[in-house]
C-alpha cells in the first residue's frame, strides 16, 4: 500500500494501528523521498535476519538446516 504524506500525516496512529495488524508495510510518498512505515516487531524481524545472515556460514547452515528431514535432525 502506498499513501501520499499529507495523508499519512493525517492518519498516523491509523496507519500504525494497520502495520502492527496486518504486518504489511506502508509505503509513504513523500514530495522528493519515499519512506516504508513498519511495525516494531517487523524491524526487529528484519534487524535479526540482517544480523544472521551477516555471520560467516550461517546462510549456508540455514539452508542445510532446511533441505534435512526432520526426522534426521537430532532431538535433545
């Protein structure tokens, strides 16, 4: 979705209201510049999966994880 910024600005605690609902971002048009609105969990979502796939190998380790079946993995 994408609204202009008078609109935004019209409509804040709205459209915080519907980002921390649906988990959908907000694109805000601005005059020069767009922005993204998020939720706060959706950063911290998107922080941590920057973070781990900054480690060395842990992509790689992600992906093994992924293609083994479940009933190989190891169970503590």
């Amino acid at each position: 979705m994408t609204i202009a910024i008078n609109e935004a600005q019209q409509q804040l605690q709205q459209s915080i209201d519907s980002v921390s609902e649906s988990h959908q971002p907000i694109v805000i048009a601005g005059q020069t510049s767009n922005a993204v609105l998020l939720s706060e969990s959706d950063w911290a979502s998107v922080q941590e999966t920057l973070y781990l796939l900054s480690v060395p190998g842990m992509r790689e380790s992600i992906r093994e994880g992924l293609a083994t079946p479940i009933q190989e993995c190891d169970r503590p």
